[in-house]
C-alpha cells in the first residue's frame, strides 16, 4: 500500500518508488497515489479549474505538479500493470466524489491497483453507488483476481 501525502511532489513520488523492490514474483502495489496515470488523458485548464474551486490558491501548482505523471510512470516502467485500465475501455475516476466537491472540473483517477502482469485479472472497476458519495471523498477500487 502506497499512500503518499498529498503535498509529495511527482518527482519525491518517483524517487520513493525507485527504491521499491520489484523483484517478487508476484505482489499487488495499490494505493492513493495522488498521482494521474499516463494512460489517462486530461484537459490542463479544466482541471486546473477543479483544483481551485477546493484548493484554492494551491489548487494551480497541485494540479500543474499532478500532470507531470512521473510516478505512474514509473511504476508501469518497473513492469507493473494498471488493472482498471487492463479491464476498462472508458476512463473514469476516482475523486471527487460528492461528499469532497459536486464540480467534477477535478475528475481524476488517483487511486491504483497495479500488479506483476503474470497474475490474472478477471475483473476491476471503481465503485459508484449513492452511498459511495457520501462515504469518502475517493470512491473505493477493486480487482477481482484468478487464485
């Protein structure tokens, strides 16, 4: 579980998980990253937008920061597979959710499930349900796995 705090820069990300092992066989790294992937496409200005209207002022460099995507990138580089997008052809995401912001200007998928690409996925997704608006400001993830 990989959960850093919101205020890491892309490149202190990055620098972290250049030091993960990732030489097992087969793991699952997952987490809120805080992080844009790489394999998502954004509109800058829209989420720029987003950032500010709950950020305010920090919401701009946040934003600007989160787009350099370098530690997703990194992590698809150590091999690892990013399991909705592996399952999914629509894109999606993973905050705000109602109870964090009702503008979606911030619509991005921070949250992961990465693994080693020898396991089986059989199904991922992210959860959207009424009671997950009022929960948590990220909707929760998941992955269903052949064992």
């Amino acid at each position: 579980m990989f959960h850093p705090h919101p205020d890491t820069s892309e490149e202190e990300k990055q620098d972290f998980i250049e030091k993960i092992p990732f030489d097992k066989e087969n793991y699952i790294l997952s987490g809120d990253l805080n992080a844009l992937s790489i394999e998502d496409s954004y509109n800058k200005e829209k989420l720029i937008n987003g950032y500010e209207s709950f950020m305010k002022s920090k919401g701009k460099p946040k934003a600007e920061n989160m787009l350099k995507m370098l530690a997703t990138k990194k992590i698809l580089d150590k091999g690892l597979v990013d399991t909705y997008k592996l399952k999914n052809k629509k894109s999606d995401f993973t905050i705000p959710t109602d109870l964090m912001s009702k503008n979606k200007d911030a619509s991005a998928r921070i949250d992961y499930l990465f693994l080693t690409p020898n396991l089986k996925v059989i199904k991922s997704g992210i959860i959207k349900k009424s009671v997950t608006e009022k929960i948590s400001d990220h909707y929760p993830i998941y992955v269903i796995l052949e064992i």
